[in-house]
C-alpha cells in the first residue's frame, strides 16, 4: 500500500497562486503514475492533471488552459500542482491519487488510481 498526504491549500484570491504537495511513503512512489483530482460542493470528483511514472508525460483538464503545473520528484516521493491564475471556480477539495499499476502513463479516470489522500481544501475569493 502506498499512504498519500496533500497539503498547500488555503484561502486566496482570484488570479492568487497555491502550490499542493502529495507525500508518498509505502511502496515504490517511483513506479507509479499519479493523478490529482478536485470535488467542489454539490459535484463529482473530476480530473485535474496526471504525471507519468518517470514524468515523461503530463496530461492536464481542459479546463486548466495552461494554469496548472504537475511535476514530481521521485527523490523525495512527492509529487506537486501548481496552480496560477486561479478562479472562485476552482474552489474544491484537491486530491492526489497513485495508479494501481506499476509503470504506468497516467489516466484521466479516477477509476485506475489505487490509493488516494485525504485531500487539501483550495478555496477562491472573488
């Protein structure tokens, strides 16, 4: 099993900046893809933004339109977003998310993560 930690969120205003971090310990971080994912109030769970096992590929929501950063370090086994330029609504709950397989590239559905955090609120102001 692999135990997944975010932090970073907190309360900014439009067009602020937030930079979230997962913290991974368990089995090998370095072999798994990762994803992020965000709910708001009253919504289902939608895709962010995934990072390839090695971070060769990057794959990000439409509606990031170049917002949003992933990246990671499998030195430290962390994986983080950047989020830029941010809007009320991205206001959510962000979570981050190993596949459940080894070596993969990243998937946009939530359905081929194995193991997710407890997730960091991101709320914007207008």
């Amino acid at each position: 099993q692999v135990q997944l930690v975010e932090s970073g969120g907190g309360l900014v205003q439009t067009g602020g900046s937030l930079r979230l971090s997962c913290a991974a310990s368990g089995r090998t971080f370095s072999t798994y893809a990762m994803g992020w994912f965000r709910q708001a109030p009253g919504k289902e769970r939608e895709f962010v933004a995934a990072i390839s096992w090695n971070g060769s590929r990057t794959y990000y929501a439409d509606f990031v339109r170049g917002r949003f950063t992933i990246s990671r370090d499998n030195a430290k086994n962390t994986v983080l977003l950047q989020l830029d330029s941010l809007k009320p609504e991205d206001t959510a709950v962000y979570y981050c998310a190993a596949q459940g397989v080894p070596f993969g590239l990243g998937s946009v559905s939530d359905r081929s993560y194995r193991n997710w955090g407890q997730g960091t609120q991101v709320t914007v102001s207008s």
